[in-house]
C-alpha cells in the first residue's frame, strides 16, 4: 500500500509521463492537447496535490500501472539492489511489464547470448500489447502515445546491444523500427540511427534522415553534414559544413582527431549547446564513423592545420591516406 500513496515527484524525468499515461487512462480521447506544453498547463491548472491524489488512486486500483510506477523507480534509484528490488515487485503484479522485463534483462543476464533473447522477449511482449491495430496505422504526433514509450525504450536497448555485438544490420532494423513509430523524432533516437548509418556507410539514408531532422544547432548534426560530404567527394560542401560547426561548437574537431585525451562518456545525452559535454556527446554518436574513414580524419587534420587550429606536433598524422570512401 506505501506505493499507492506515494507523492509525484517533481523531479522525476518520468513525471510528465506518469501524469500522461493516468490520463489517457482515465479520459481516453475526451480532451485532446496539442503538444506537451499544452498537456503540461492543463495539468498545472488541476494542481500538484489534486494529480498526486487522482495518480495514488490509479496506483491502488490498477496493478499494471502500480507496476509500471515500480518500474519507473527502478530507473530513478540508481543502486543496483534496489533497483532488481523494484522490478521483480513489478513483474509479481505484472508479469508481461515490458519496462520491468527489459530492466530485469539488463540487469540479470551476465552475457549477450542471454541478454538479446531477453530483450527480444520483451519486445514481442510489447508489440503484443500494443496489437497490431497500432503498428498498422501512421502515428502522427508520437508525444501523446505515452503507452507505447516502453516498448521504444525496449527497442533501444536492444538495438544498441546488437550493435555492441557487430549484428549492425540487425541494430539498424531496431532503431528504424522505432523511427517509424516516432517519424518526428519525438523521443531523439533519430540521432543514434543517424550514427548507425554513417558508421555503415548509408551515405542516401544518412542524407536523407539529416535533411528530415537537422535542427542546425546540434553538434552530432553539423558533424554528419561535414563527414557526408567528404563520403561524396564534395570537399567545398564539406570546409563550409566545416566552418558552420566550428562556430557552433569548437570542442568537437579535437575530439574527433584524437586530442581529448580520455574522456568519460556521458551516462545520457544531457548538456548545453556548445559545450564540452555536447561534444563528448557527439564523439560518442559519430566516433566510429570518422574513425571508419580515414581520408575524412586525414582532410580534418590538414584543414584545421590550415587554419592555424592544431600544428603537426599535436597530434599524428594517419599513415597512408586513401581516397574519401
């Protein structure tokens, strides 16, 4: 009963979608919001403590929610006791809690050969309960399609874990799995598709996800377009792609040539535009792909050798350049 009467806790990065999935569950499509922001005033108008009352409710009365809350602390604790603490409680209430088996998953099995059984397990779970009503008709605005969420972050583990093992095909079907589902990009795993098909050399279907979700401002972005170019031999499109992301975010070049040093990967894609941590982050999405052509890294050392940015003692220069590929 103690997790029934649990407060909602502002700072949970699953608040707003706890308070969307009660919701939906409560109102169906009786009242209909056009983005988050509008969902996030309505709520305000109800008040903290009239939602935490109406969310305590829905905990005591539905067992597969009360699991998915669990599931929900699962990821927020932090500590690993606890956290298989909390989702062998959820799957006692539900067993077929896609978030708890996916955490449980990542948590338990001790080598891959387990682990993407289990994550595949999870997943068929997830497009079960969904049915095939769901996968057979447009999405449209993903944000309001809070019960599908689990499943999508089912997807994503998997996807990364096949592509940790070299199955890179397999990650790339996964991750446009979950790109069809959120054709907009709602959820941001457009980014991690776009490092996928750099790192394979999908030089049409790299162009063509940019075009669909370049902001202009984000690092990972304003990189692919300079690496893009070099694969088709347009060294102009390039140094200007080049000089565009420069100015937005000067710490990734070093990075990319090798001249960070040992840098902590980030735990999540969390930082400010232009920063340190962005390009952290972007190392981390794209490293791979530069690393993978190496006439690219060589063009980067000598255009920003050029520039006067690095000097042939910074850092060594790749042996035997091939043409860009």
């Amino acid at each position: 009963m103690a997790q029934s009467r649990r407060k909602l806790d502002p700072r949970s990065p699953f608040m707003m979608e706890r308070l969307m999935r009660m919701w939906r569950l409560q109102h169906g499509e009786e009242e209909t919001f056009a983005d988050e922001d509008e969902f996030r005033v309505r709520m305000e108008e109800i008040g903290h403590t009239t939602l935490a009352r109406r969310y305590g409710k829905l905990l005591r009365e539905d067992p597969r929610e009360r699991a998915q809350d669990l599931a929900y602390r699962a990821y927020e604790v932090g500590e690993f006791e606890q956290t298989l603490a909390l989702v062998e409680q959820a799957l006692e209430l539900d067993p077929r809690c896609v978030e708890a088996l996916t955490v449980k998953a990542m948590l338990s099995c001790g080598d891959v050969g387990e682990l993407i059984p289990r994550l595949e397990q999870a997943a068929a779970v997830g497009e079960e309960l969904l049915g095939e009503e769901f996968f057979s008709e447009p999405k449209g605005d993903f944000w309001s399609l809070v019960e599908a969420r689990p499943y999508v972050r089912c997807l994503k583990q998997l996807a990364e874990v096949l592509w940790n093992v070299g199955r890179r095909l397999d990650a790339v079907a996964r991750y446009e799995s979950i790109m069809d589902l959120d054709p907009d990009n709602h959820l941001g795993n457009g980014v991690l598709l776009l490092g996928d098909y750099l790192a394979v050399g999908e030089v049409q279907r790299s162009w063509d996800l940019l075009e669909k979700i370049d902001d202009g401002e984000i690092a990972v972005f304003n990189w692919s377009w300079v690496l893009l170019f070099l694969m088709i031999g347009d060294e102009d499109g390039a140094r200007d792609a080049l000089d565009h992301a420069l100015d937005l975010n000067p710490y990734v070049a070093p990075l990319l040539i090798g001249l960070g040093g040992d840098e902590e990967p980030l735990t999540a894609p969390t930082y400010t535009i232009g920063s340190r941590e962005e390009a952290i982050y972007c190392l981390q999405v794209l490293g791979e792909a530069w690393t993978g052509h190496l006439s690219a890294h060589w063009w980067l050392l000598d255009v920003l050798h050029e520039m006067g940015l690095v000097t042939e003692d910074d850092a060594p220069m790749p042996e035997n350049p091939s043409t860009i590929n």
